[in-house]
C-alpha cells in the first residue's frame, strides 16, 4: 500500500494591529528571542521585529503559525536576511 506525501500547504502572513496594544501575526515559523522591548521572530515573509513596552506573548502556536502580542507596541519592522559571506578561506573551500 504506498501513501502520498503531501506538500505542506504554504502559510499566509498577515498582522492584525488593534490600536497599539494587540497584534496578531499569521505565518509564524519561529521566534528567536522576547523580552519586554522586542520580540524578534521568523515568518513566511521574513525576519520580522516588533519593538515597545510592556510586551508579553499572550499565545503562540507554531503549529498553526500564529501569535498573539499584547502591551504597548511602538514599532513593526521586517529585517532583510542577506547571506552571510564568511571568510576568504571558505569562500575558496566552500
């Protein structure tokens, strides 16, 4: 009996903002470090960093890819992922 491997089906990004005290991000595929300043994550569409005060991660769910921030949040910003270069010499080995 063989079975099929399905491709998983692609995440959708997408923030919902309420004033500036509830954020609701889809398409989350990690997060990489949180404090009550920053909340740093990986999404479907990038590094994204949420700054503020008083943030707390009030649900995560990886499986799903969504989280639910809530305090006062003062900036959204996404980050570019350029490929590190390393060194000459594993340039040249690579």
């Amino acid at each position: 009996m063989a079975y099929e491997v399905g491709t998983p089906a692609p995440m959708h990004h997408r923030l919902q903002l309420e004033g500036r005290e509830s954020l609701t991000v889809s398409g989350v595929e990690d997060v990489v470090r949180f404090d009550e300043g920053c909340i740093v994550m990986t999404t479907c569409a990038g590094s994204m960093v949420v700054t503020g005060t008083d943030l707390h991660i009030g649900k995560l769910t990886l499986d799903g890819g969504e989280l639910h921030v809530d305090g006062h949040i003062d900036a959204v910003t996404y980050e570019d992922l350029r490929p590190e270069r390393g060194s000459f010499l594993s340039r040249l080995f690579g």
